[in-house]
C-alpha cells in the first residue's frame, strides 16, 4: 500500500500515474518477468490527503492500461 504521501502535493500527485508505470516497468525489467502481476491498493485517505482523487485516478489510469495489473478495494 502506497500513495497516500505522494496525495498530500499537488505536483507530485499528477506525476504519480507515469511514476508508478515505471515502477512497475523497472521492478518487471529487473526480475526478468515482463507479465509479473501488480495489485495497487486504491488509497482511501480522503480527510488527510487533498489530492487523494488525483492519485487515485492515476492508480486506475495505471490498471486500466496494463491487463496485469489491478486494483484492490477495500
């Protein structure tokens, strides 16, 4: 579970959709395992985190893209 840190800035929280896009790239590339699932734990942090929508719509835009990826909801 991550990105409730990155809702918390603006600029940080628009890049966060091509950010973990590569994190998931990088981890894939590195254990040679380019269909290695991914589940991303939607972040629910909606007092705390002003720009929770913005990362949570770059979460989804992330696992709507790569058919090896989801989402978990809780």
């Amino acid at each position: 579970m991550q990105g409730e840190s990155d809702a918390f800035d603006a600029t940080i929280a628009e890049a966060y959709e091509g950010r973990m896009a590569h994190f998931i790239d990088r981890v894939r590339d590195d254990v040679s395992a380019p269909d290695m699932p991914f589940v991303i734990g939607l972040i629910d942090c909606s007092v705390s985190c002003p720009y929770r929508d913005t990362v949570r719509a770059g979460m989804l835009a992330v696992a709507d893209a790569d058919p090896q990826v989801w989402i978990y909801r809780r």
